[in-house]
C-alpha cells in the first residue's frame, strides 16, 4: 500500500518524466505501474552489499541505469521508517552513488530513537524512563554462542539494575512496524527478560542500538492518543495532528487540527509547551528537514 501511494504521488507529479524501479524478492510480482524491478534474494532487506551487487549487474543490463547512476540522476527511496531514518542506510546509499532523499546521516544519527530520548532529558521534555542496553555500531558477533550469551547477559543485568517491575519494552534502533520490538511484561522477572531480549536478537540478527523503555499507553483503549507536529528545520509548522490507537496499538483514527481548535483535545498551555519541545529538540538535534515529531498525550 505505501508503495502504490508513492507511486501515485510520483505520477501525479511528474507522469512518465521518471522512470520508477521498484526492488522487490524473487519470486514477487511487481506492482502494476512500475517500469521495472531490481530483485532481491528473499529476507535480505537491509542487507546494502546484497543490494549493491543486484544493483551492478542490473546497471550491465540496463544502459539508462547505469548512465543516470553514473550522473548522479538515480534517487533510492526508501520503502520503510526505520530505513528512512537510518544514517547508515543514507551513507550506504550515498556510497553506492545513488540519490538519498532524506535527513542527511549526521542529522539521522543524533535523532534516532536513543539520541532522540537522550535529547529529550537534555532539552527538559518528557520522555519514558530507558536504559540504553548497547550503543549504535557497537555490536557482537552473534555466530559466537560465548559472545552471544554474554551480550544477552549484560542486556539482561542491564534491565535489572533499573530495579522496576512496570512493563516496558526492548526495542532495536533498526527496527520498525513491530521487528525488533519484545513486550516485556516483568522487567524484575529474568526468564521474560532473557526471552525478550533474544527475540530482538533473532529478529534483527545483530545486537547493536537495543534499548529498553517503559510502558506508558499499555491498554490502548483510548485515555491516550498521539500528538503529531511537523518541523522544517527547528522552526514548528503551524497546526497538528491527533491519532487514536485500538487495542493493539494499530493506528485506527488521524484528525487535522488547527491551532485554534487544540483545546479540544488537550490543554492549550500544555500544546504550546509541546510545540517548544519539538523545535528544541529539532534544533539540538541539528534538523535539516521536514520530520514529525510524535508525543503521547
């Protein structure tokens, strides 16, 4: 569905002006629409040298490819958030001599989800209690069972030494849509622990930019709802956006606001001091586009 909505954007916008390729496992059918597919092996999403190597021999077949990647007229977009929001994924791409259309790296790197919260107990805005488990590019080899289970022990004394027994989750910096994400409902209990910890290793295959945060909207039922605000740069776009989660935390509702309308959803003081934060964080941050910031209200 996301792909279908960009396509349609880019159409819309340029008609047949672009030339769109879309990358895809074997095996896959590609949307109608499309001009053309770059294949992948199945499960290797992520995976940039994979990528590369698929992207190089398409260039041989395909003489356009190659000269507007040669011209620096080849844009990669990419299909996911977290893969947005990667600045490893941007330098890769930027290696690869393609078009990254996004935050550059150095902006990626301070605003991903641990230096996102660490900016936010910085600038004074609220953010759920955490401990960082292990540090972005600071991982093990997980094909090692003794540096394995010495990671997932050090994760785990980690979640101890918070000393809480609130629910929460440990969640991968390079996850998204649920991958890389473990409930845990008893952080004082070490068995749930253990199992959550090496669900986000089996799911990401790596062991770097884990975290653990509390829960704060464990029931979905509606008292809680999010606030979205939109930056460019550091400088707060006028108006926001309120968003209702069911049950399982899917996103069911979305409503427009303008400024004036705020108060009937949240106290006023209690926005403008949302629309400080966000643009405190942009800037501490070193923002160089549009973003959104998000607050559970």
């Amino acid at each position: 569905h996301a792909t279908q909505s960009v396509l349609a954007d880019i159409r819309a916008v340029w008609g047949n002006k672009i030339r769109v390729l879309q990358t895809l496992e074997e095996g896959k059918q590609r949307l109608p629409g499309m001009d053309g597919a770059l294949y992948v092996k199945p499960k290797s999403w992520g995976n940039m040298e994979h990528f590369e190597e698929r992207l190089n021999w398409l260039c041989t077949q395909d003489h356009g490819l190659y000269t507007d990647r040669k011209n620096g007229k080849v844009v990669f977009m990419p299909g996911w958030s977290a893969f947005a929001e990667s600045s490893e994924a941007a330098r890769a791409v930027e290696r690869l001599g393609l078009v990254w259309p996004g935050t550059e790296p150095v902006a990626s790197q301070t605003l991903e989800k641990i230096g996102f919260k660490r900016i936010c107990a910085e600038v004074g805005a609220p953010t759920p209690p955490f401990v960082v488990l292990s540090e972005e590019d600071a991982g093990v080899d997980l094909s090692d069972p003794v540096a394995k289970e010495e990671c997932v022990a050090g994760f785990m004394k980690a979640v101890a030494d918070m000393k809480t027994d609130e629910k929460g989750l440990i969640k991968s910096i390079h996850g998204g849509g649920g991958k890389g994400t473990a409930h845990l409902d008893d952080p004082s209990d070490p068995v749930q622990v253990r199992a959550a910890v090496e669900k986000v290793l089996v799911e990401m295959n790596r062991s770097d930019g884990i975290y653990f945060e509390q829960k704060v909207n464990t029931k979905g039922d509606g008292r809680f709802y999010q606030l979205e605000l939109e930056v460019d740069g550091d400088t707060c776009a006028q108006g926001g956006r309120f968003v209702w989660f069911n049950s399982r935390l899917q996103k069911v509702v979305e409503i427009g606001l303008h400024d004036d309308l705020v108060g009937l959803f949240m106290p006023k003081d209690l926005y403008l001091k949302s629309r400080q934060w966000a643009s405190d964080i942009a800037k501490k941050g070193g923002n160089n586009t549009r973003a959104t910031m998000e607050g559970l209200v």
